[in-house]
C-alpha cells in the first residue's frame, strides 16, 4: 500500500490551498483516513480524520479552517485549508488505517510541505 500526497506550496496569510492524498495498492477497505503535520522543531499533531462513515473530527487549532474530505472510489482524501495563519507552515502527512490482505495497517504519505508566509 502507498499513499501519495500533493498539493503544497508557499501561500500569502489567509490564503488557501487543498492537499490531496491517493492510496494505491493492495487494498482492500479503508475505514479511516486523515492529515497530520510536523512544524521544524516539533512532535507530528494530529490534524484532521474522517471515517468511511464520513464523520469528521479536527484539532481545534484548524475547526473552522480546514475541512477533509474523500473520494472513496478513488481511495483519495483531501484537506481544503483556508484562512492559512503562519503556524500552519509545517509537513503534512496523510495517514490511512487499511486492510489489505488480512491485516490492519497504518500506512504514511511522503509528506508535503506547506508554507504560509507573506
């Protein structure tokens, strides 16, 4: 299983950008799938998730900022992110809770970064 993020960049405050995050391979369901990120010098922070039920849930410092999405048919999630503050600049990271063959895993994107800076 390999999941492929996309969508950095460098943006203006208050600006938005959308990452998107494909997973490949082996799979057989997905039942979970979210964002996390990593600013220079800190731990990885849960960003956001969302279920194959589609509820979501999000950190409280992007409520209202950021919202997640998904194309299951394309086994894809998406993170709109708007009002873009600097402290948003860090790694982001896709995550998925997949089954493929007869196990669970958690499988990681490569990352991409995102820079808000004027």
């Amino acid at each position: 299983v390999q999941l492929q993020a996309s969508g950095g960049g460098l943006v203006q405050p208050g600006g938005s950008l959308r990452l998107s995050c494909a997973a490949s391979g082996s799979i057989f369901s997905i039942n979970v799938m979210g964002w996390y990120r990593q600013a220079p010098g800190k731990q990885r922070e849960w960003v956001a998730r969302i279920t194959s039920g589609g509820s979501t849930n999000y950190a409280d410092s992007v409520k209202d900022r950021f919202t997640i999405s998904t194309d299951s048919a394309k086994n894809t999630v998406y993170l709109q992110m708007d009002s873009l503050k600097p402290e948003d600049t860090a790694v982001y990271y896709c995550h998925a809770h997949v089954l493929s063959g007869r196990r669970w895993g958690d499988y990681w994107g490569q990352g991409t970064q995102v820079t808000v800076s004027s």
